[in-house]
C-alpha cells in the first residue's frame, strides 16, 4: 500500500512524511507541474516517491463542463502508478478540504487510489503545533505556465498562457493538448480541433491526446469517431479506466451492447468502486437479457452510494422485467424518497409498478401526480408509455382485470391530446 497523508497542519503531514521516507532514494515531485510532466522514474530499485500537496496537481478551475484530464486525479495518478515495480512505495500528503473540492474521488478512493492508505497526520506527528506555510513558487518552461494557465480563474488568462506554452515550445504535445481544452472551454471547436491534431502528430501514441479527441468529437454529435479515438486511448493506456468507461458509453450509443459490456468491465477492473460504471454494467446486462448480473450490480450501486437515485430506479426496472413486483416496488419507493427533485419518469413508472401490485388508488395518484406536472409533450409520452407497460400488464396478470378503468382514463388523456 502507498500513503496519502491527511489531517493536521501542512507541517504536522510533512512530519509524518519525512519519517516514512527513510528507507530508500527518494525522488521528490512537484505537485503543480505533475499533471504537465512526462511520467518518468529513475533508477535504482526500490524506489520512494514524495508528492506534498498533492491537491495543487488537479486544478478545477475550467467552467463549462469543460476540464483537461492532464489534471483529473485518477488519471495522473495512475499513470505514474504504472511506471512502479514491487517494491517502490508512494507518499503524497495533502489538505482534506482542498481534496474533497477539487478531487472527491481521491477519498473515495477510486481507481489508483484504492492502492493507498489513509494516515491521520494528527496520530503520528510529534509535534502537536507545528506548522508550515505552503510557498507556491513560479516555475519556468512549459510546464509553470500550464501550472498557472489552469490555477486562473479566467479563461481568456488559461487560453493567453497556453499560447504562450506553445510559442515557448511548439513541439510540445502538452502544451497543444492543453491549448485545445482551453479552447474548447472558450466553444472554439475548430481551434480546439487543431490543436488536437497537432498534439497527436506530436505524440500519435498518447492516450490522453486521443481522449480529448474523442471528447470533442462527442460535442459534434460524432459518435463514431468519438468511439474509434476512445478506442486508440484504451489500446494506449489498459488501465485508463475513463477511456473504458467513454467506450463503452460510446458503444452503447452506436447499439454494440455486448461490445459495451465489454468495455465497462474493462474500466471496472481499474476502477472497482465506480457507482457509475457499475451503473451502466447493470443497464446493459439488462439490456441483454441477463437479469442476475443485472441486479448484482445495481446492489452493487447502491451499497458504493446509496444517494444515488438512479441505482434504485434501475434496479427497479430489472427487477420489474423479471415479474418480481414487490421487489421492484421497494425500489422504485426508495428512488423516489431520496430523490430531490422526484423525477417525473421515474414516479410515472413506480404508479405502473403499483398497478403491477394491484394498488389502482396509488398508481392513480402517483401517475397523475407526476404526469401533470410535466411539460405537454413529456406529458404525452410518459401516459404513452403508462399505457403500454399497464396494457401488457392486463393481457399476461388476469388478477389485474378488475383494474382496468386505470387503462381506460389513461386512453382518454392520450385521445385528448390528438
């Protein structure tokens, strides 16, 4: 296991940091320029690697939807995770509050950062007070301007510095592939397209310029080529988790569910505690008529994070597919009780589970409750599809039958609308 120190002051995680770091040569990094280094370790074996402040290597600062993933922490991190033999060891010290800002994933522990320990500075430090204020120095070359270009607030300043990267040293791959994020923030899609392609004839076989390749393909509804370039990423980098997962998304568009499947597995092997990609593993397990896995991993879902409403919805509709009705009906209850802005979709469909469980007064008062509150034409295709689900319902349950004036009014509305 390698160490993330958290807890105390800055110089209280430093103290407990040089104490750990005494058994072996030790290559000190930079927190700010890392995510804008070439990932390189010397020799000899073994091998102790020190990052402190580790929270200054993910930048958040682009708006937009819009970041690099140069600074997304399970990017970095694993790609300097790669390069470690059996015997090297990682300490990285960083200020919680800053993390759980910037990086949540980093105590979520995902991906690479599953292979860290969690130390509480305050337990090991000697020296209760002690204290050390964090210089932030201006760096030289590429990588300091970058640093700043993605410290700024303003994206006018971010796209300013990147050119200034890239005048500096127009044969850097980093620098083109940090000036097209920077314009695609700004929504200049052909600049941000040129710089691509610049990065990836500088560097045709890094991962991270064919990923943000393929997400600015995604933007121009380009869903082949966004599949194709997030394809070259994975074949780069097997254990880019996000490049996996991207895939898979991608193949699930272009109706590859098998091929998608496939994909998601391969990002969850890299990133086993991902409620997303668990996510999307049991929608698509469904999808392919495997309802055991199916709800495995929805469970799964749910137990990484029971905040997250879509897990139970999902799991609901698994469920409810397989005619376990009262299963599905806990689900559909527990999404909607948690859920905060009680998705309308979602509350149409727990009426139908409702149905399915003969209750016509509750499935009467959620669908009307949910379904008049939608927009007209969400309005029509949620009674639509109300009224499809409730029509199977009726054909294969006769037990149902007696309930069937909830089919008719549902008719009635559609007609209205014709």
């Amino acid at each position: 296991m390698h160490q993330l120190i958290l807890g105390g002051t800055r110089g209280q995680r430093l103290q407990v940091a040089r104490a750990a770091g005494i058994t072996a040569p030790i290559l000190t990094l930079d927190a700010l320029t890392l995510p804008f280094t070439v990932p390189a370790l010397p020799q000899p074996h073994p091998r102790i690697i020190r990052i402190d402040d580790i929270e200054h290597a993910f930048p958040d600062a682009q708006t937009g939807g819009t970041r690099l993933v140069l600074t997304q922490s399970t990017y970095v991190m694993q790609k300097w995770i790669d390069l470690l033999d059996g015997g090297d060891h990682m300490i990285v010290t960083a200020d919680r509050a800053a993390l759980e800002r910037c990086a949540p994933e980093v105590l979520q522990r995902r991906g690479p950062w599953g292979s860290f320990e969690i130390v509480d500075a305050t337990k090991l430090s000697t020296t209760a007070d002690t204290e050390e204020s964090s210089v932030v120095e201006s760096v030289p070359g590429v990588e300091g301007l970058l640093a700043r270009a993605f410290a700024a607030r303003d994206h006018t300043e971010r796209l300013h510095l990147c050119h200034e990267a890239v005048s500096l040293d127009p044969d850097s791959a980093v620098a083109h592939l940090a000036l097209a994020s920077a314009y695609r923030e700004t929504r200049d899609g052909a600049s941000a397209r040129a710089a691509l392609d610049r990065a990836l004839a500088l560097a045709p076989d890094w991962e991270a310029a064919h990923y943000e390749s393929a997400k600015l393909w995604l933007v121009y509804d380009d869903t082949e080529r966004a599949r194709d370039a997030f394809q070259r990423a994975a074949d780069c980098m097997p254990t880019f988790s996000a490049a996996f997962s991207n895939l898979g998304a991608t193949l699930g568009e272009l109706d590859e569910p098998a091929a998608a499947l496939r994909a998601f597995r391969q990002a969850l092997a890299h990133d086993p505690r991902s409620f997303t990609i668990l996510n999307n593993i049991g929608v698509v397990c469904r999808e392919l008529g495997r309802p055991d896995e199916s709800e495995a991993a929805l469970r799964r879902v749910i137990a990484i994070n029971p905040a997250f409403v879509f897990g139970y919805y999902n799991l609901g509709h698994t469920l409810f597919l397989g005619g376990r009705f009262a299963d599905a009906l806990a689900a559909y209850e527990e999404g909607q009780q948690r859920d905060p802005e009680k998705n309308c979709r979602q509350g149409c469909r727990l009426a139908v589970v409702r149905f399915a469980n003969g209750d016509a007064a509750g499935a009467e008062r959620d669908l009307w409750r949910c379904a008049n509150t939608a927009p007209p034409d969400e309005r029509e295709d949620l009674l639509l599809e109300a009224y499809e689900i409730v029509h199977a319902l009726l054909s294969q349950h006769a037990a149902l039958s007696a309930h069937r004036p909830f089919l008719d009014r549902i008719g009635a509305e559609i007609a209205k609308s014709e």
